[in-house]
C-alpha cells in the first residue's frame, strides 16, 4: 500500500510489468487518486500495445 510520502509517478513515467524482463515495460498514461482512500491507480499504455489501470503498489517504476 502506499502512504503519504510516497509520490505519485508523472505522466510519462516508465514502469517495468515483469521483474525477470526489466525490457518489458509500459508508460503512465493516467493517474487516479480520488477513487481511493488507500492506494492510488495508475493506468499504463503497454509496450506491446493496449492499457490498463493498475494500483500504485505493485508497480516498480524506473530510476533515471
């Protein structure tokens, strides 16, 4: 879960979609905080086309 110091991604960001294949990855499209109180929801466009909202905890998000 996320807390209040954890900051949200920015539009644009990287985020990897599998731990084994840090090569497979998707892009903040969107953000959505106000739909819940404990974890926010990231929707992601995928490399390998299409999209999807995902919570903000079980994304790892690249350093650069």
């Amino acid at each position: 879960m996320t807390d209040t110091t954890t900051p949200l991604p920015v539009i644009g960001a990287r985020c990897w979609r599998d731990r084994i294949s840090p090569e497979t990855g998707a892009t903040v499209l969107n953000l959505a905080t106000e739909f819940s109180d404990t974890d926010s929801l990231v929707e992601l466009a995928y490399d390998e086309g299409d999209s999807g909202w995902w919570p903000l905890s079980t994304l790892v998000f690249e350093q650069s």
